[in-house]
C-alpha cells in the first residue's frame, strides 16, 4: 500500500496537526511515513498545506505532484488539488465552506459537510478531525482504532477535556463516509 | 593525533553501501519516534555531549536554535554540567563564540541557513587556523542575496571548497533522510575532534522541516578531556597558545602543511557514499541531500520500466567520494547529476569521470543520441533546480529517459568504432 495525502486550508484550521496525527498513527502502525508542510512566510488566515506519504515501502520523494487521496478545508484548496488528483484518488472537501464541485469523472469526490460537525459538537476547531475520520474511512490508510488511541496521546493536556469531542469528530467523518458508500452500493 | 601519510593525497578507502537511503542499519532495532529534521538535529547534538550552542534565528533553521533554547537550559538544571544555549546578537558574534568554547575544548556547534552562513565564513576560516572542531548545520534556502526560503542546494560550493579565506576544506556531509541527519549528527563531533576539523551537515529545508521515524541514539555523558591543545588555564602547567597569526612564512608554511596533512588522512578515511543498482547500470543519476531521494523514486519508476539505471548518492561531499565515481565511470556510459541549483556538484562529477578516461574506452551514445563516432568515456548531463523550485520524479524520469541509451552495443558497433579509431589514428 502507497497513499499520497495533501491536507490543504486555511492557517488555524489545524491541517499541519491532521497531518501529524495521520503520520503518528502510521508510525504506531509500523508503516514507512514522511510529513513535510508548506513553510515560509506564513500567517493565520493564509494557506497552509502538508503532504503524508504512508507506505510499506522506504519513501523517495516526500513532495507529491499527483496525490491519491487529498483533503481540502477551503475553496483554494479546492480549487488547487481537484485538477492535480491522481486518477482514481478520493478528494474530500468540506461542503460547509466549498461549493464548487470538481467535474472530473475518474476521481472520487465526497462532500462532507465537516464545519457543520464540528459545530454540533460544541468544537468548531475540529473540522479537521471530522476531515481526517472521512478519509481514514474512505482510504484505509490507518485503522480508526489507531486513530482514537493517537488522539489519546496527541491531544495536549490543554485541550484534555475535548478529547471525547475529538473522537466523536473522528466517528461521524468516517460514518459519514461509509454510510455514502453503502447508499451508493 | 594521528594524520596519515602526507605524500597519499588519494582516497585509499570508501565507504559504500547499498540498497538503503538509510546509513545506520542498526536503528532499526531501537524504538521508532516520529521527528522534525531540525529539532532531531538538535537533540542528536544534545546526545553527542553538546555542551556550547550559539546562534542566530533565521528560517528555515530556527527550529533547530528553538529547541535547543529549552532542551539544553533544562538539562543543565537536571543534571548540572556544562550546558550552554546562548542566543547571540548576531552570525558574526555566534560563530566566535563557537571559536572561543571549541579552542576551550568544549563539544560546541552552531546552525544558520545560507544567508547567515555566509556572515560565519570569516570566523570559519580563523577556527580553520586554529584547528578548533566543531560542528555547523547550514539549513540552505534560496539565494543568492537574501533569496527566499525555500529549499535549494546552492551552498556546495561555499561549503565543499572551504568558504573563507585560505587553505582548508571542512568534512561535509549531507543527509537524506531524518534518521541518517541524526546518525551524522552524533558521530559529527567524534569526527570534528579526531582531525581538529569542522565539520558541517548540510542540508535543506525539506530534510529540516520534515517530519520522519527515527530511533535516537542514547544519551551520552559529557567528558572531560584534556588532549594537549585546550585552553583551561595554565596553572600548575606550561601555557598554550592557540592563534591563527603567523607572521614569519616559515611558520605560517609550517601551520598549512599540518592542515594539509590533516585534510589528505581525511580524504583517505572519511568517504562515505550509497549506492543502488549501480551493478548493472547504464545511466547513473548522481545526487545528494533531498534531491537524492526524489532521484531514487524516479530511478526505481525507470527501472520498473526496464531501463538499466542506477543512483549514486555522495553522503560526503567533502572529502567527495571520487574514487568509487571514477570506478563506476569505467562501467556506465552516462552520468545524469541533480542538484537544486545552477551546477555546481556537477563539477566533481565530471572531473571524476574524466579520471576514467583512458582506463575504458568504448563506442557509445553521446546526448541521448546514436552517436557512431568514438566516445572515450561517458558523458556528464546535468539537471537543475534554482530559485528553491525542488526537482519531481516525473521530470527526473523524462531526463532519464532522454539520455538513456536505447539499444544494446552490437558487434557491428564495435567493429564500426574500432574502424573509426584506425581512421582518426
């Protein structure tokens, strides 16, 4: 197995940290893993992006032209992977922030309503763990028990009393998903 | 201290190995954490028996410099110890106080990224005088000038060729991966104080904001050593003096001649490179740093192709491993160097290759192309990135594939070229 992930948004929605949870749970699965982030001048409200390569194999290139699955926070981002996609990759985009569509037929796009989640869970800050649930659930890449238990270790001390919240984000982005599917099916 | 031979100024010994961008085939038992290029640098240092930091924020780098602002103050309460961190007022003043902790013989270092790099090179060329080791990380971005952030590898030249004033050359090595910076990093103190050198990783923003597995090294304790050199006061000793003024030339010939000798037992025993499937290679794609292991994902998609190609990594770009190159270039018939920047490793590729002229010679294909005229040795195609753009596989690939050669020699051929000669002869 090979995925190359792009988490893209804005600077605040946490999509660097996504990404390291993504690669911590890789790690904790024993599969090969590099995360690198856009860095430079940067500011909240900019753009941010990181890319995750989860692999069985050593991985060369950390950098990605053509990613398999992507996750877009914001319109930009969107509007940036769509047509960068490898064919046959899955793009979720957050449908709360984005409506414009992608029309290419030889992708995957689910439009996952994650702000809106966030939202009824009390923490509108965790979108990006509602992101993270659609795409372990739609990729496999990790397991989602792997996920939670690396939610356990990685939420700060500051943030303890959101981890139930964290978790719950984490279930409805995957229920999401494969509800989608089986309706599909 | 040990130096070798003076008279053998070449390369005796290389360290090759095969098959894995990873140098430590022994951290794969230890456990597995994930880290960041820069602070995994920096607690490699910290494990070595950092004792003295100093430096100067500046990005992509600051990382490095952060971390160590808490990580070495903590320690220092922990365990006591020698513990420095200070973080100066500037590159200038950093890299001597570097000068002033290394000839006081404490295990000191110090990190920039280019621009800051540069303002270090007088200090570098006085701590090159007064054999005073240590260990830099240059982080390098984008320039020239101020430039930008982004990852290149434009500093070779200022780093391999010495980058001050005067005869000498700093060990330099230059990691792919975050295991193999940490690995260098921890034994880049031991090589600093067995020649009296400095040595420098070099890397770019890709290695040093990326965050990878890896096994750290264990803790080691800080020495006190007294090796005849260190300034520690003269009491109850005769006194040292440690300077990088020489006046009379016979003296100042005398001091060179040491670096010189220093630097050939250097050349013969610090040569590291990796190689992978260089055995049966055609075209050899030579890199180093992240863009050697962009090259390896677009050298193993060409050999899923079936095209005969291999990677040659130099870890060491100083002493450069030329000796193994000019071996390889007795065997493969093209050479493809990628670097982030304008060409400048590309140099001591072609001058190791051109070493193998005479020692093969055959027909070939010059420029990708039939080339039925006698070729003596294979050719050196660059390509390069600037500006902080990072090569793709894809477009390695397409270069790859541009310079390969096509079609297997043919007896045909070789008559044909042994004609060619008789007739030019």
């Amino acid at each position: 197995m090979h995925h190359e992930i792009i988490i893209s948004g804005f600077g605040g929605q946490g999509v660097l940290f996504a990404g390291q949870l993504l690669a911590y749970a890789a790690l904790e699965e024993k599969k090969h893993v590099t995360w690198i982030p856009s860095y430079g001048p940067e500011m909240r409200g900019g753009t941010a992006h990181c890319t995750v390569i989860v692999s069985d194999e050593e991985i060369g290139s950390p950098l990605v032209q053509h990613p398999t699955a992507a996750l877009a926070l914001n319109p930009p981002s969107h509007a940036k992977y769509a047509p960068l996609m490898k064919a046959g990759g899955v793009l979720i985009l957050d449908a709360t922030l984005i409506e414009q569509r992608s029309d290419r037929a030889d992708i995957q796009e689910i439009a996952l309503p994650a702000k809106q989640f966030a939202d009824e869970l009390g923490v509108p800050q965790i979108a990006n763990v509602v992101m993270l649930g659609a795409l372990i659930a739609a990729t496999k890449v990790v397991a989602l028990e792997t996920m939670t238990r690396t939610l356990q270790e990685h939420v700060s001390v500051k943030h303890r009393d959101k981890l139930e919240a964290n978790q719950m984000a984490l279930r409805r982005g995957a229920e999401f998903v494969n509800a989608r599917a089986a309706a599909l099916a | 201290m040990s130096v070798g031979n003076p008279k053998s100024w070449m390369p005796v010994k290389t360290l090759t190995l095969k098959g894995n961008l990873s140098m430590d085939a022994n951290s794969a038992a230890r456990k597995l954490e994930l880290w960041k290029g820069n602070e995994a640098i920096a607690e490699a240092a910290v494990r070595a028996g950092l004792e003295a930091y100093f430096g100067y924020p500046i990005t992509p780098q600051t990382e490095l410099l952060e971390y160590l602002s808490t990580r070495l103050p903590t320690l220092k309460k922990r365990d006591g110890g020698n513990r420095v961190f200070l973080q100066a007022e500037s590159e200038l003043a950093a890299i001597n106080m570097v000068y002033g902790a290394a000839v006081a013989g404490a295990r000191t270092m110090t990190s920039s990224s280019s621009p800051g790099f540069s303002l270090m090179q007088e200090g570098l060329s006085y701590i090159a005088a007064s054999q005073a080791p240590c260990v830099l990380v240059d982080v390098m971005r984008g320039g020239p000038g101020l430039g930008n952030l982004a990852p290149t590898q434009a500093d070779y030249f200022q780093l391999t060729k010495g980058g001050g004033h005067g005869d000498y050359h700093p060990i330099v090595l230059a990691p792919a991966t975050v295991q193999e910076a940490v690995d260098l990093t921890y034994n880049a103190f031991d090589l600093a104080e067995k020649y009296r050198a400095i040595v420098i990783i070099a890397i770019d923003g890709n290695i040093g904001q990326m965050m990878e597995p890896v096994a750290m090294p264990p803790m080691r304790a800080i020495e006190k050593r007294d090796r005849g050199w260190e300034l520690t006061g003269a009491r109850n000793r005769p006194r040292r003096i440690n300077t990088s003024l020489f006046l009379q030339p016979h003296e100042l010939e005398h001091m060179n001649r040491v670096l010189s000798e220093q630097d050939a037992a250097v050349r013969a025993n610090e040569t590291r490179c990796v190689e992978q499937f260089t055995d049966d290679a055609e075209l050899i794609v030579v890199a180093f740093g992240s863009a050697a292991r962009i090259a390896q994902t677009a050298v193993k998609q060409a050999r899923a192709r079936g095209l005969r190609v291999g990677l040659f990594r130099p870890v060491s770009l100083y002493p450069f491993p030329e000796d193994r190159l000019t071996e390889l270039a007795t065997r493969a018939r093209q050479f493809l160097v990628v670097e982030m920047n304008a060409g400048q490793m590309v140099q001591d590729v072609r001058l190791a290759v051109d070493r193998a002229a005479g020692a093969a010679r055959y027909p070939g294909y010059a420029g990708g192309a039939l080339n039925w005229s006698w070729t003596p040795r294979p050719t050196v195609q660059f390509f390069g990135t600037m500006g902080g753009l990072t090569p793709m596989p894809d477009e390695i690939l397409e270069r790859i594939e541009k310079y390969m050669p096509v079609l297997p020699l043919s007896e045909t051929m070789i008559e044909r070229a042994a004609l060619d000669i008789a007739y030019t002869n």
